[in-house]
C-alpha cells in the first residue's frame, strides 16, 4: 500500500509542477500578449493622430485657398466696377462739353478717317445741337445729316460707300472696355493688384 501511495505522491508531485509551469508559460504568454496588444494600440492610436493633423492641415489650407480665391475675386469685382464708375463718368463729361467742342471733336474723328463724303447719324439728344455745327466743320456739301437719329448715347456714325463706320461712345467702350479698364485702373494705381482686372 504504501508503494502505491508513494507512486500517486510522485504522480501528483508532478502533475503540480506540470501544472505549475503551464500556469507560468500561460502568464508569460499573456503578459507578451498584453504588451505586443499595448504596442499595437499605442501605434494605432498615434498614426490615428497623426493622420487627424494631417487631415486638419489639409482642411485649414483648404479654407485658406477658397478665403483668398473668394478675397481676389472681390478684390477683382471691386476693380471693375471701380473703372465702369470711371468710364461713366468720363462718358458723361463728355456728354456735357460744350456743343462747339463736341461738334469739333466729332469732325476731327470724320476727317482722320480720311473721307470725303458720307452720311453722318448722330444721337437723338446730340442731333439738333450738333448736326449744323458739324457739317459746317467738314467740306461744303459732302456730307450730309441721316433722316434718323441714332439709338446710342453720343458720338456718330458715318455711312459712305456702303461702309459704316461707327464712332459712337457705345461701340468705343463695348469693344474697348478690357484696355479703358487697364487705362483707369493703371492712372489710379490700383493695376498691379491681381490678375485679369480687365474683366
């Protein structure tokens, strides 16, 4: 009996120290588990960050580019409308020379053209004050009024050998609008901010 008492003593002996080192294997296993898991998270958690940041300086610069197209473009829409203000008022300054000046004027501009003969269309509100003046500026007798005044604000229009050639203020600031606006723009110093103020 005692034989058999000692054989199960070294039997549970043993089972007791197997136990004992699968219990410090298993606690060794978990604690590298614990900390690979820990490392892991500390990596997840900082890339997170630094992909947050990165994310954050990609919006910030974002609204910077859209606050300073947004800036340009009113800094545009003010200089524009800043030199159609100009070219009004100069338009209007010219409306209001003295009909002698105008009717001068407006005979140079026939004569540089280099004509001999036409048929001269003047504005409705310029027509009677102008057209005697005019005529009497130009050679004696070729030139003549048109029937119809003209639907602009000022200036003329000529008509000879079936070519018109218009002079009137509408036409001048429709087609030359870009360089009136680089003309008023550059005398008030603002021609250097931005690009593309001609509009």
């Amino acid at each position: 009996m005692e034989g058999i008492d000692r054989i199960k003593r070294h039997i549970l002996a043993e089972a007791e120290a197997e136990v004992a080192a699968i219990l410090a294997e298993t606690e060794t296993a978990i604690d590298q588990e614990l900390a690979r898991a820990g490392q892991e998270c500390e990596h997840i958690l900082s890339q997170a960050g630094q992909e947050a940041e990165q994310e954050a300086e990609l919006i910030i610069k974002r609204g910077q580019g859209i606050a300073d197209a947004l800036k340009r473009r009113q800094a545009l829409e003010h200089r524009q409308a800043l030199a159609d203000r100009v070219i009004r008022s100069a338009l209007e300054l010219l409306a209001q020379r003295p009909a002698s000046d105008k009717a001068e004027l407006y005979a140079s501009w026939i004569r540089g053209l280099g004509l001999d003969q036409g048929v001269i269309t003047l504005a409705a509100s310029e027509r009677d004050q102008l057209a005697d003046q005019i005529l009497k500026a130009l050679p004696e007798g070729r030139f003549s009024l048109s029937d119809q005044a003209g639907d602009f604000s000022g200036g003329l229009i000529v008509t000879h050998d079936r070519i018109r050639d218009n002079l009137t203020y509408d036409m001048v600031v429709r087609d030359y609008r870009p360089q009136l606006a680089r003309a008023v723009l550059t005398q008030l110093g603002l021609d250097g901010e931005g690009e593309g103020q001609d509009g």
